[in-house]
C-alpha cells in the first residue's frame, strides 16, 4: 500500500470497470455460485437446470432491456470478445467495412488483422464534434462491397457520444450492417436494437454494474455469423459442426453462471434506477469537475463545445505527463486511469498520441464530496 | 361437455369463490387488527369469522385441485390428447418451458442428457396442432415426438 495512501481508495475509474458494485450484484454472483452451482444445458439434475434458468433469465432481462430476443444475446467473457464474434463472424473474403477514427483496439486490431491476412479492406471515418460532418465522413466511405460499419457509442476516451442513431439510419438505408461497441454507452444510454443497430456488443462489468468476466453480443438477427471457436455447446451434440442458431452458434463452451447472474442484477439495477438518471448524476459530478479544471491554470480538457458527451473527462496537465498525475493520484488513493486507454486511433485523431490524456470517470457511487477531494489533490 | 370442460367451470367457480373469501378474511384480520388495538376484542373475535372462512375455503380449494387433477389424468387416455416434443437446446428448451407457464399450458417436461446433448421432452396436455403453431410463432425449434 503506498505510503500517503490514508483512506479507502476513491474510484474514478468506471469507464475501466464500475466499482463499487451494487450489493444485488454481489449477492446475485454468490448465490450463483451456491444454488446455480451445475453447467448450463450439460445435465438434467437439479443444479444444471438452476443454472440453466439463472443463464436465460439473465437473457430476458437483457432482451427486454434493449429490445432484442432473449435467443440472440449471446453471453462472452467481455465487449472484446464480442466484437471480436461480431467482426470475424460477420465479414467475409472481398468485403469491406468502415470503422470510425475513435475505435478501441478491440475493434482496430482484428479489423487491421483480417486487412492484413487478405480478407478485408477497411476504411476509417474522421470523427468530428460536428455529428453532420461525421456522418458525411461516413457516407463518403461506403462502396458497393461496404459489408458492416463498427461505431463505438461512446468515445472511451473522450466520452462524445457518436451519433449511433443516425448512423443506423443510415446503414439501414445502404443496407449495410451496423455494429455497435457499447462498452461505455450502455448503462447510461437508452440504447435499442431498434435505432438501427444489427449487433450491439458491450460489456457487463462497465455501465450495467456486472462483475468482469461478462459481456454480450446481442444481434437483431438478421445475419449469420459464422462461430470464431468450435466447442461443446450442450446442443446437437453428435454433429461435428457447430449448431447454426444462436445463442449456441457462438457460446462454445461453459458459460460464467456467476457472471451472468452478476450481469442479471447489475442490468435490472440500472432499470431501476434509469439510465436517464445514472447520466445525470454522473454528468453533474463531471460538471462539477471542469467547473474545479476551468479554475485552473495549465489544464487542458479534450471536449469541444459542440460536440455531445458523456460523463467521462479526459485532461491533460501543463508539465506533467498524465502517467505521472495518476501516480500521484493513486498515492494520494484516488484511482484514474492515464495513457492512451488502448485507443491509438482515438489519440491521434485528437493530437495526444505520445503520452495520452488522465481519464477521469464517475460511477452511480461517485458523490460530489469526493470530486472535491480530488479537486484538492490535484 | 366433456369430463375437462366440467372440471375447469368447476375449478372456475372455485377460484371465483377462494378469491372473494380471501379479500374477506384480509378484511376481516384488519378489521380484527383495529378492534384490539381499540381493546375491544369480543367485537373483534366476533368479526374475525371471516379469517376462518378464509381457511376453508383454501382447504376446500386444495381438495378440489387434487380432485379435478385425479379426474383430468384419469380422462386423459379417452379424452384430452397429450402432445409430446423435444427441444435440443438449453436456451430453446427454457424458453419453451416460460412460454407454456406463460400461456396457462399443463406441462410436465423431463430434461436428460442424450447422444444429442441436452434434451427437454415436453409433455403438453392438449391438441398438437395449437401447441406447434405456439411454437413456430415464437421461433422454437422442436421435434415431434420422443
């Protein structure tokens, strides 16, 4: 523990993962563990089915959460591993796609590897403040063999918020597929398969208060992906190939029983709650925040005054490298998170590539008390 | 009207009757609840009939359930069909088994593990043709049969 470290930590570091989590969370994760303890789908006993009805009621609350069927959530270890099913699922040989310029590596890295190996060709869409230039950005892109657009929701390290909705639209009009990486909007933002979204991939340990090691791929399902990994899957079983239909197509192997009830609670948290209200809360602690910066001198914000954000503040200070204000920070036990946040593409696109920005995000938790003491600390 | 059509008016009629005796004795354990704490508690035993009632009538509820029950799996080889089907997914199979309590259907299902992975046969008391279109509408795949 280091040395000035004197009170419980203070987490600004949701966009990471929330912490804490809700108390249903914990307890839904534990009582996964004792009364759900059997595999999903691999038995008939007590314990298998338990666990097999705490899985697809964790899909019924997703499902009816944005808008999809409870079949096509498919559950994954994280918003990786979904947008990694999504994309290697989804494009084929000679297609191509168009990603926008504020994609996590998630998104970057397997689309520059299926570039690579001569599968695809990708195109990036510069991300203006202006969401009618980003959108022109976009359309400018799309060719006759444009398969799929992948569009973050929410900058993880800016925290704009891209326009999602008019870009479905417009996919939906080229017929192009779009996928989404919700990993930062869902949770605060009212999002639906209905705006025009083909497959939402997020995270359940971020915005929706589950415990890591969950995620999902929700899809509309009108496309077929085709299955990144061959496994068991409890379900025709004889076949040497895997089943065709979701959510078994891509859940190849044992599922994380106490993850997803973890997820199951942390969605049915923010319901309760609303997601109009988790924003609010989080945007005045963020207010608060730049209100604190803006009385400062030597502090550079990265938002734009037109564009629209989320709670989430990435800055920068004059003469201190962002690794450098999170370690001071972290000793004084206040948690952020500084560098490039796995988003090269992102920090060129805004200018901070070399050393990164510090990252501050609040959480439902978050109180304007301890944004004040962070105030002071820095 | 045949032996199921009697025993559901009955179970109806039943129903009706445990709902209203309910409401009753919730009234009359308030009303039981207010005259004691006014101290006036002959009044107040007197009015409580109501609760005793309420008792039963559950009773008699719980005896007629497992009357109408005898009587309908008794008719079930002459009369009411049962419609067997298997569902070869977990998912599929949870979803079937919410969509029929859902749909006020009698069901028993058995799950097992088989050459095919994991199987749900579900045993559905009523006509094939209704329970399949069910099903097909909520994009289940089944087999029919065993």
């Amino acid at each position: 523990m280091p040395k000035n470290y004197v009170s419980a930590p203070i987490y600004f570091d949701n966009a990471a993962t929330t912490y804490p989590k809700p108390q249903s969370v914990r307890a839904a994760a534990a009582r996964a563990i004792v009364k759900a303890g059997g595999n999903p789908g691999r038995g008939g006993h007590p314990l298998a089915r338990a666990a097999g009805e705490t899985v697809y009621h964790a899909r019924e609350t997703a499902a009816k959460m944005f808008g999809a069927e409870p079949e096509n959530v498919v559950f994954t270890q994280n918003c990786t591993h979904a947008l990694n099913l999504a994309i290697w699922g989804l494009l084929h040989e000679g297609d191509h796609v168009v990603i926008s310029s504020m994609e996590h590596n998630s998104v970057w890295r397997p689309v520059v590897t299926m570039a690579k190996a001569g599968i695809i060709t990708y195109s990036i869409a510069q991300i203006s403040p202006d969401d009618a230039q980003t959108l022109a950005n976009f359309r400018r892109l799309f060719r006759p063999n444009t398969r799929a657009v992948i569009c973050t929701l929410v900058s993880n390290v800016t925290g704009q918020i891209l326009p999602y909705l008019e870009l479905g639209q417009l996919c939906r009009d080229a017929g192009i597929a779009l996928i989404a990486d919700g990993a930062q909007g869902c949770g605060i933002l009212p999002v639906r398969l209905s705006d025009g979204i083909t497959i939402l991939c997020t995270a359940g340990h971020k915005g929706l208060y589950g415990i890591t090691g969950s995620g999902m791929l929700i899809s509309d399902g009108t496309c077929q992906l085709m299955p990144l990994m061959q496994g068991g899957t409890g379900s025709q079983s004889k076949s040497a190939q895997m089943p065709d239909f979701l959510p078994d197509a891509l859940e190849a192997g044992t599922v994380a029983v106490p993850a997803i009830a973890g997820l199951d609670a942390g969605m049915r948290f923010v319901e309760n709650r609303g997601t109009a209200s988790i924003f609010q809360h989080e945007a005045a602690i963020c207010d608060r925040l730049m209100t604190g910066l803006a009385a400062r001198r030597g502090v550079k914000v990265l938002r734009s005054a037109v564009g629209r954000y989320a709670p989430l503040v990435s800055f920068v200070l004059e003469g201190e490298e962002p690794s450098e204000t999170a370690e001071r920070l972290a000793n004084l036990g206040f948690c952020v998170r500084a560098g490039i946040h796995c988003s090269p593409l992102a920090h060129e696109t805004l200018g901070t590539a070399t050393a990164g920005t510090v990252r501050f995000s609040p959480s439902v938790f978050s109180t304007v008390q301890q944004t004040d003491a962070f105030l002071r600390a820095l | 009207m045949n032996e199921r059509k009697r025993t559901q008016n009955l179970r109806f009629c039943v129903d009706l009757g445990f709902l209203c005796c309910r409401f009753g004795s919730i009234y009359g354990n308030l009303y039981v609840l207010i005259q004691m704490k006014q101290k006036l508690r002959r009044i107040a035993l007197r009015r409580s009939f109501l609760f005793f009632v309420g008792c039963g009538v559950n009773l008699c509820r719980f005896c007629i359930d497992y009357i109408s029950l005898s009587i309908t799996k008794g008719s079930r080889k002459e009369n009411v069909m049962e419609t067997v089907f298997t569902v070869n997914s977990e998912t599929y199979a949870e979803k079937t088994r919410r969509l029929l309590q859902r749909s006020r259907i009698r069901f028993r299902v058995v799950r097992t593990t088989t050459s095919q992975g994991c199987t749900a046969k579900f045993f559905v008391m009523g006509d094939a043709a209704p329970i399949f279109s069910l099903l097909q509408a909520n994009r289940i795949p089944y087999h029919q049969g065993g």
